[in-house]
C-alpha cells in the first residue's frame, strides 16, 4: 500500500459539544486544518487543545463556499489527498488504510457512502455517495449554500469508489437552517439555470411553509433543459403535489403525484404518496394500489431523495388497512404482519393486525 500525506479540513462555529467526537474521528490524518467563522464558545480552544491548527476568520457577507475555500487554502502544498467534512460528520475506524488502498496517482476524488440518518436499530439507513475527498491541487468550492466541488485541473478528472469507506452524520437536531434559505436565493440568483440549485430551493420554500414560492419555484425547475434526472423531476412534482396539497388543493395534488410516479416508476416515495392521499381521503383502490405499487420496488437508488419512511412499514400499513375496507381480509393480514415485522414494538400495527386476523384467520391473532 502506497503512502500519500492525508489532511482534513473543516469550517466551525459553536461546535463545543462535538469536537472530541470528530477530533477522535479524523485522527488517522496527517494533519486537521479548521478555520473557525465565529464561534462564541470554546470551539477553537478545544480544537487546538486536540491538535487541529486553527485559523480564526470572519466571512462577511456569510458563503459556505467561501468559507470551505479558506479552510483548503491552509492546508500544506505538498499533501496528496485532502478529506473536507463537518464537524457533526465521523468517519468509522480504519477508513485512512481503505483511502490509500483505494488511491492511486490518477485519482482526482473519492466516492464513499454518507450516512445522512443513522439509526441503529433499523434495517434501512439512509445514504447516498458522496465525494468530498479530492487531490490537493485542481479543485473549488462553488455556491453560497449546497456547496459542490468543481474542478478546475488541467487533467482528466477521475473518481475512485471506496464502497467500504462510510462517513456518518450525527448532527445536533437544535441547529437552525434559518440562513439557508437567502443563500438559496443568492445561489439561484448566481446560477439561474442551474438545475439543482432551483430544485433545492423550491424544496427550502416548501419546508418554510411558502407553498406558491415553491410551486413556482419548482415548476420553473421542470424547465430547465438540464434538469433530466427522472428521480430529481419526479420529487419536485411529489413536493408541487404536497404544496398544493398543503392548500386544500386535492385534485391538483393528485394529479402531479400521478405525474410524479409516471416520471420514475421505480422509486418508492411518490407511490408512498399516492397512498398517503387515499388514505386520508379514504379511496381505498387507490391506496392499496399505490401501496402494492410502490412494494414492487425491492431496491434503493441510495441517492440523497430517497425518504427513509418510503423503506419502513407505511406501504404495507397503508395496503393492509385499504385492502381490510374492501374486504380482501387475506391480503390485509399479509399486508399487517408484514408491518409488524418491520416495527414489531408498534402497538398500533400490533392491534391492527389482530383486527384483520380476527377476521382473516381467527386463530393467526397474536
């Protein structure tokens, strides 16, 4: 195994409560380059107090980009590989040996699995691929939120993927996205065709509750000719549908969540919400076909869209509660064990299933 000189870098501010848990994290490094932004607690003394080199800097007006730039510019000429990740972000042990197997000289970046929900008791976890460890040299940091690597070497640029290499998010649920939204703003401002920038802030209109700013956002989104991933267009309709839905507006909810699963059949979340909307209108047909629907999908994408509930026991809650008021009483009970056996401490499923049992098959009543 070759050699290469490792680095990680990271931006703070007021990350007291994590820094011995990341410090721990990304010990395997060469070195750990953080420029604080601010903070108002014993950030930086706990970082320097672990052997990080803290660089304290202002960024005004606030750019993640920016900030991340500044923390690459410290890190030493001479490194091979740098690692950019949060804070709130650990690595699992032993991922600097399975760096430098994966590494080679022709790398640019890696690929490896983040973790984005974590939940150790459950099958699923939600992840997708990510590529925040690059080469020192060819690379920059570009948007004011939702930043992206864009490289700028000379050279072809080629990843390595390292499928065993996984990086965990463990964030502090208290921390504010208040200042996402106006950098989403700026971005799309900055970057007007850029397709996932307009998706990402139609999406930020819908957390905030601006449901027509969201629907408008979104549809200009469909526009753009870049904007081609089936799985990225079929959200966008599913978030267009839950606005209007949001506004009493069922029939045209019901028809962009149609439009949503006819983009990327083989997707789970826009099936989930088509049963979601039988259910709550009580169409029993339509929830259980949707529910079945969406559980002919057996396999993530693991992109950063999946919903962790699509993969739970909502498709089969849904189907066996449909398939109970149309009085296709075997089907419910294949339907409500198999919600058991995904969450088998919920009590509701438990009582649901002893409901459809008694009228199924009496004797299967647990």
């Amino acid at each position: 195994m070759k050699k290469y000189k490792v680095y990680v870098y990271a931006i703070s501010k007021n990350e007291s409560a994590f820094i011995d848990r990341w410090m721990d994290s990304v010990s395997e490094a060469d070195g750990v380059i953080v420029v604080d932004t601010g903070s108002e607690d014993d950030t930086a003394a706990k970082l320097r107090a672990r052997g990080a080199i803290v660089f304290e800097e202002k960024i005004t007006p606030w750019r993640f980009d920016v900030a991340r730039n500044s923390a690459m510019s410290h890190i030493p000429e001479d490194a091979d590989i740098c690692v950019s990740n949060d804070i709130d972000e650990v690595f699992e042990p032993g991922w600097r040996e399975k760096l430098e197997n994966a590494w080679d000289d022709w790398c640019t970046r890696a690929r490896y699995w983040f973790v984005w929900e974590y939940h150790p008791d459950l099958a699923y976890q939600k992840k997708f691929y990510m590529e925040k460890i690059h080469r020192r040299h060819g690379f920059q940091w570009v948007h004011p939120v939702h930043e992206v690597l864009q490289y700028t070497g000379a050279q072809e640029d080629r990843t390595v993927v390292i499928n065993d290499l996984y990086l965990i998010h463990k964030p502090d649920p208290m921390k504010s996205r208040g200042q996402y939204l106006p950098l989403l703003e700026m971005s799309a401002a900055e970057n007007p065709q850029d397709d996932r920038t307009r998706f990402w802030l139609g999406r930020e209109y819908f957390y905030k509750q601006l449901y027509d700013k969201a629907i408008a956002t979104l549809q200009d989104y469909l526009k753009i000719e870049s904007a081609v991933w089936p799985e990225e267009r079929s959200a966008a309709m599913r978030f267009i549908a839950k606005s209007f839905r949001a506004q009493n507006k069922d029939e045209e909810a019901l028809g962009w969540l149609y439009k949503a699963a006819a983009e990327c059949p083989m997707v789970r979340e826009p099936w989930l919400e088509l049963a979601r909307l039988g259910y709550e209108k009580e169409n029993w047909p339509l929830t259980l076909w949707a529910a079945e629907k969406g559980l002919e999908v057996k396999e993530s994408t693991n992109s950063y869209l999946v919903e962790s509930a699509s993969w739970g026991f909502l498709l089969d809650d849904f189907a066996a509660i449909a398939a109970y008021w149309l009085g296709l009483y075997p089907k419910a009970l294949e339907h409500a064990k198999k919600a058991c056996d995904i969450s088998p401490e919920d009590k509701r499923l438990l009582n649901n299933f002893n409901i459809v049992a008694a009228k199924a098959e009496p004797e299967k009543a647990l």
